[in-house]
C-alpha cells in the first residue's frame, strides 16, 4: 500500500515535469514564431524575395567627346554582354567548361571572376564582353545546357576616327581588381586608361543602373518587378579642331615625332599629333595578352605622348632662351659683336659652326636669325652655367606644363651641383659651350618648348595649355601659369631674330616663309643613335600672333629643311580653315 503511494507521487511528478518540459518548449516554438512571422518579418521576406529575384546591372553609357565644333570624336554603340547569375548556376562545373569552350577563355578566369564577387550569388557578373553574332548563337543554341548564363547589351565605346588624336583622347578598359578597391567600381566597369578618358574619368564615367527580374525555380524570368535607369556621364568638348587635327597627323604619316598647334594667347590646344600612333578601338574589344604585349615592346613605342612625354635635346630652338638671359642681365646688347670663323677653340679643344665656313660678324639678331653656333657658344661662356639654369627655369624647362593629360615629364635643367651629384664631377666650360646650343645634358619636351616661345609672343605672360574647354555646359577658362618679367627692348631683339630666321635671305627657316608672316626658329639636333633630329617653332602672324607651332621628328635630319614647311603647312592650313567658316557665317 505505502508502495503503491509512493508510485503514484513518482508518477505524478513525472507527469508535471513532462508538461512543464512541454509547456517550456511551446513557448520558445512561440517567442520563435512570434520574432519570425512579426519582428523579422522584413528581413526574411527580403531572403524570400531574393531567392526569386535576380539583378541584371545597367552599365551608363560614357559621356561623349567632342572637339572645339561638335565634331563627334568618341561615342558609344551597343554591344552584347555574356554573364552569369551563381545563384541559378546547375552543374557548376559543365556549365563553366562549356562556356570557356564557347567564349575562347580559360575556365580559371571565369571561375576568378566569379571569386571576386563571390557574395553577390543573385546578381549577374560578366564574364566578356563584345560578343560576335557567332558566338551569340552558340550561347543561345545552347542555352538549356548553360544554366545562370545570360546575354544582355551594354554601351561599347566607339573611337570615331580611329587612330586620329588617340594620345590625346586615350582608351578605356575594364576596371582592375586594384582599381576596384581604390574608387566606387564594379566588376566588369570601364574605366579610362590614358589620355582624356583617364584624366576627365569621373566626369564621363556616368551612373550605373539595374534591372530586377523574377525567376522561377530553374532561373528563367518571368517577369521584371523593379529598374532603376543608369545615368549617362557628361559630355565633354575639346579645343582640339578636328581637322587641323587630321592634318597634323597626315603630315606626320610615316614619321616619328610631334606636331602641337596652340592658341598663345589662352593656352588652348588647336591640335597635337604623336606618331606613330595606335588605334584605341582595339581596347574598346577583350585585348589578347599577345597584342598588348607585341603594343608594349614595339621599339616604335605607339603608346607615348611624344608632345607631353618624349624627352629631348631642344637644339637650337633653346638660343632664344640665352639670349634673353644675356640681354636681361646686360651681358649683351646690340652693339655687341661676335665674329664666327666656323669653328671656335677653347684651350685645347674645336667647337664647329654648323656653317662650316663661318658667319662673319654678327649681332644678337643675326646670331637668331642665321642661328649661328660660336656665337651662343661665347654667349654662354660670358653668362655662366648659373645664369643659364635659372632663365631656363624661369621659362618653364624642368617643370610640368600642367596640361590636362597624365604621364606628362618634367624634363632636365642641369646645374653645376647636378652634375656633381650625379656623376661627381665637375661642370665644365665644354658643358656651357653644348647647353648654349641646347644639347648636352639638357631635356625638354615638345609642350615645353612651345610654351618656352608662347611666353616670348606673350610678352612675358604664359597660359597653361589645356584641352577641354567644356564639361557639359561648364566653360574651362583660361589660366596664367606664370608672368616672367622680360624687358620690351629684350622681347623686341629677340622677336627680330625669329622674324628674320623665316623672312631675311639666307635666314634658316625660310622655308617656312608665308604670306600670313610668320617668325619662328629652326633646330637641327644632333642624335647619338641616327640621324639628327629635326625642330621647327614658329608663330603668325607676327603682328598680332593667334597660332604658335611647334614640330619635332625624330632622326628626321635638317630643321630648315624638313620641319620648317611642315609648320609652315600647318598655319595655312588653320588659316584655310578659319576662311571656310567665316565664309558659311
């Protein structure tokens, strides 16, 4: 009896834990439901919804670019785009092994590809771009076999005119892994690489947008639920003429060098060739390793800026600058008289004339105009190394322009102490003698240099050069670099030479010679790897100058023979044009 008591007490407390152990766990399953279907209601449903919603991205199309007439010189055409979803991918790996069949690229790239966004399942990520018809219907034919795998369009560039200003415009590329984590990229994303296109990237680069599709259980759309548009970056226009442009480069055909046609008075760039040159469209397409590597190595470097990144010996184009040392220091004036026998010693040593014969006697104006060697070489000796690396400063040499292009050069103004730092030797009088002639250790560019003259034509003033005159309707104005104090008489001597280097019998650049009266300095430079280098700057008209030119070929021999009519072509050439539309006004 007590035992049976005791039984039931044992199964009564039985029976009471069990209900509280149940009662227990009712109420977590309820808490649980409570938290699921009304607390986290929003978030689960948003993991529901995803589950059934797929984003395909809208890549903006790039701003278009103009030149300085609305000329179209790159714009966007459509093109087709293959991509994968993760989410709806079905046998991963058949499906990536057929499509690496398809597409011509190795399965590790588009498995890369996908690593990188690795957590964006739901979203489509490309994988190439550029698609040909053929390659789009193979994709289609197969489309039951390529689960996740879908074609959309999206905006190519188009450089209009080929190769025509390609240094200038520059090219565009998919976004690297390191440019991804540097700015507000995606995967996939073009982004400029030189030229315009890089340094005004932000501005023409655009908005991207996205489309959301619902899908069913094996990834097909049903139906679109949600887009938001990409936005279309800004255009932009340019100073460039198209036309004086293709000129330029028509000129250079078959050549090595640079052509730079400005407007003094602002700064504004008219046109400015680089040859050889490339053709960016080849980027706008899935560039194979062995043609960007045959691109890099070619000994003709098509990828430099010779005008902003091609380092030289400006040659005789340089006397301009040590004469207007040697007459702002009062070194010189005209009364002072250098006689040229066509070779000049100093101690043990000969410095020749490039007139072999000799000069006679000459003035600073005639040693301009006649670009007399032994005379800039005695000058030099009297202004001294330090005199000569300061007014080369003071003009610009040894210093970026600031044009609006990246990859621009510096150049080289030797100094006494730098040399000594570099090869810890002394500077010599031999030294003087080859930087009075512009050669030596002395390196500029071809933007330099022109601007060495746009402030001489200026009166001392000199704009930064720059190429985009408008970002949509937003006008770039003008900007002074620097004012360089020079006096009148110093201008005038100087201008005097340059005029009669074009104008006067026996002046070296007289081919250059024209009606529209133009003045300007030849160079013929010495080259330790070929034949020598030809330099031509000039200006018209020389009243009232509105173009300066600067041109240099590469190994292209006589200065005055070679680069003066080419300059002199090019003026008559923007006066020729500037007549046409005046005349349609």
């Amino acid at each position: 009896m007590v035992l049976e008591r005791l039984q039931d007490k044992i199964e009564e407390k039985r029976f009471k834990f069990i209900t509280v152990f149940i009662s227990f766990l009712f109420l977590i399953l309820f808490i649980r439901l409570v938290i699921l279907q009304i607390i986290e209601n929003e978030k689960y449903k948003k993991l529901a919804e995803s589950n059934s919603i797929r984003v395909i991205p809208e890549r903006a199309a790039r701003g278009i670019i103009y030149d300085r007439y609305r000329e179209k010189l790159v714009d966007n055409i459509p093109s087709f785009t293959v991509s994968i979803i993760p989410a709806d991918l079905r046998n991963k790996e058949k499906v990536i092994e057929k499509l690496s069949q398809i597409l011509n690229i190795s399965e590790e790239e588009i498995y890369e590809k996908l690593d990188r966004q690795k957590y964006k399942v739901f979203e489509a990520i490309k994988i190439k771009g550029n698609l040909n018809s053929q390659v789009i219907s193979v994709i289609e034919e197969h489309k039951l076999e390529l689960p996740g795998v879908l074609i959309h369009t999206e905006p190519k560039r188009n450089y209009i005119n080929n190769d025509i200003a390609s240094h200038i415009l520059g090219y565009v590329g998919e976004v690297s892994l390191s440019e991804i984590n540097k700015g507000n990229y995606y995967l996939g994303d073009l982004i400029g690489k030189s030229g315009i296109e890089k340094r005004y990237d932000s501005y023409l680069r655009g908005v991207n947008g996205a489309t959301q599709i619902m899908v069913d259980s094996r990834g097909r759309e049903i139906k679109i639920v949600g887009k938001k548009a990409s936005s279309k970056g800004m255009d932009i226009m340019l100073t460039i003429d198209l036309k004086l442009q293709r000129k330029c480069e028509e000129l250079l055909k078959d050549k090595k060098g640079v052509i730079i046609a400005m407007d003094p008075r602002d700064g504004e760039i008219y046109a400015m060739a680089s040859k050889p040159s490339f053709n960016p469209n080849m980027f706008s397409n899935p560039l194979e390793k062995e043609s960007w590597d045959d691109l890099i190595s070619n000994p003709d470097r098509p990828l430099l800026n010779r005008a902003i990144a091609g380092l030289y010996s400006p040659g005789s184009t340089f006397k301009v600058v040590l004469a207007c040392a040697a007459l702002e220091e009062h070194i010189l004036d005209l009364k002072d008289l250098f006689v040229c026998h066509g070779t000049y010693w100093y101690s043990t040593w000969n410095y020749n004339c490039w007139k072999r014969e000799g000069h006679g006697s000459l003035n600073i104006i005639d040693a301009i105009t006649y670009s007399c060697d032994i005379f800039f070489y005695q000058t030099g000796l009297v202004v001294k190394i330090d005199k000569i690396s300061e007014y080369s400063k003071l003009f610009g040499l040894g210093e970026e322009t600031r044009i609006d292009l990246d990859g621009e050069k510096k150049g080289l103004v030797p100094t006494a102490e730098w040399k000594e730092r570099t090869f810890h030797e002394h500077w010599m009088p031999g030294n003087t003698i080859q930087l009075s002639i512009g050669q030596g250790y002395l390196l500029a560019t071809p933007i330099q240099m022109i601007n060495v003259y746009n402030i001489i034509i200026n009166n001392g003033t000199l704009y930064k050069p720059y190429l985009v005159k408008f970002i949509n309707d937003r006008e770039i104005f003008p900007e002074v670099l620097k004012r360089v104090s020079l006096r009148d008489d110093t201008l005038n001597i100087v201008k005097k030479g340059l005029w009669g280097a074009v104008n006067k019998s026996g002046g070296t650049g007289w081919r250059a010679k024209s009606n529209f009266n133009i003045a300007g300095k030849t160079a013929t430079i010495e080259n330790p790897h070929g034949p020598s280098h030809a330099s031509f700057i000039g200006f018209a008209p020389f009243s009232a100058p509105e173009i300066s030119v600067m041109v240099f070929l590469e190994g292209g021999g006589s200065g005055g023979e070679i680069a003066a009519p080419i300059a002199k072509s090019v003026i008559e050439e923007y006066y020729k044009l500037k007549k046409e539309r005046y005349a349609r006004k």
